[in-house]
C-alpha cells in the first residue's frame, strides 16, 4: 500500500490512495464538491454505470412487520351483528437505507440477490404478495377489515462500486447500507398475521346508513 495515506472523518472522504478508494459516511450530509451523495453511487449500480458488488451481507433475526388494512372496509349498519366473507390481498416490498424502495426486476435487486445467495446459499426475494379470504364479523354500528402483518428481515452490507476512469476523484466508492425486506414464514419462528379489527363508525360514516347510497345495510366499500 502506498504511503501516501490520509484518512480524514465524519462526513468526508476516507481515502487510502490517491484517487482509488472512497467511503461515504451516509448518517451525515457532505458537501456537493467533497463527495457524492449515496443515492447517486446506487444510481449508478442500478444503471450499470458502476460496476457494483454488495460485500459482506448479515442477515438479521426476523421480525413481525407493522399490521396493515389489506381488504376493503365492511359497514354493519343493521341491529344484529353480521358476518361476510371477505377476500383480501396484500404485496410487502423491500426498501434500503440510501435509496428507497428495492425495484423488482432492477439491477439492484440482482446484485443483493446474487450476494446473499453465494454467501448464505439463501434465496432472497424483494417481494412477496400472499390472497386469500377470511370471515369479517362486525357487530351493529361497527366497521370491519381484514390485518396482516408480514414477516421481516434485514440485511446489511456495503455497496462498492468500481469505475473504468475515476469518477468524483476515485475509481471505487464505498456506501453502507441496510436492507429491509420479506422473509418466509416461520423464518426464525416468527409467522406471518391475518386478523380481523373493527372500531365503532365515525358521524361521517353513519350518515352512510341513512343517505339510502346503498340498499344494503351491509355492505363494503375502499377505506
């Protein structure tokens, strides 16, 4: 290694030759003329611009995701609790820390995906969608939909990109990065949830049942 070494912190540069290698520290914003932002280094991977690798991935412990309304909303406006089945669907997509979400079928989808299977022999999706039906059982006055929360997982790792001539003074650049994402069911013991909620309606939503703009005193529409 040449001895020409600087290494300089926080938010700027670190670099170990004089135009090989560049780190960005993303948790703090650097100037335009020192560095380039994180999301212009994934632009590049995901354009084939830089020709980019994901190095040393770890995957984290599974997790239960945050419920979400996944059906339509079920309306009870009669005396006596009703009952309808319901169908619902609901896709999970991934997201990464320095680029927003994880386009199925882009370039960086191919590179996350390529780098966790050759290291854990483990097959990564960046997306799942699951359908199914489910009874919704909603008493008088109440609205009812079907939950699901999703099971998922992280992945962390650093992004190096290599460029033919230098680009930003450098011909590599270093972005660390963590990846959120689907897991299958029952990865690390934790499962996947379909429940059904309810809650009393709103004045709003009471109007519904006397506006006569449905015959039915049961009766679903979009949240």
């Amino acid at each position: 290694m040449t001895k020409n070494r600087t290494r300089r912190y926080g938010s700027r540069t670190l670099v170990l030759t004089a135009t090989a290698l560049g780190v960005i520290a993303t948790a703090v914003p650097a100037a335009a003329e020192e560095q380039p932002t994180a999301q212009q280094i994934m632009a590049d991977c995901a354009s084939g611009e830089g020709k980019c690798t994901f190095n040393t991935p770890h995957i984290g412990r599974a997790y239960l995701g945050e419920p979400r309304q996944v059906s339509e909303l079920l309306y009870n406006c009669t005396d006596s609790a009703a009952s309808q089945s319901m169908s619902w669907a609901d896709t999970v997509g991934s997201s990464h820390s320095v680029g927003g979400s994880v386009t199925v079928g882009g370039g960086i989808e191919g590179i996350i995906t390529a780098s966790v299977t050759a290291t854990y022999n483990y097959t990564w999706q960046s997306s799942h969608t699951e359908t199914s039906s489910f009874t919704v059982n909603v008493r008088p006055g109440e609205v009812g939909w079907i939950s699901r929360a999703q099971v998922m997982q992280q992945i962390s790792g650093t992004w190096q990109t290599h460029y033919d001539d230098p680009k930003w003074g450098h011909y590599y650049w270093f972005v660390p990065d963590v990846v959120t994402g689907p897991a299958p069911n029952g990865t690390d013991g934790k499962h996947s949830a379909v429940v059904v909620k309810s809650r009393k309606m709103t004045p709003e939503e009471k109007k519904l049942c006397s506006t006569g703009s449905t015959q039915d005193k049961l009766f679903t529409r979009s949240s």
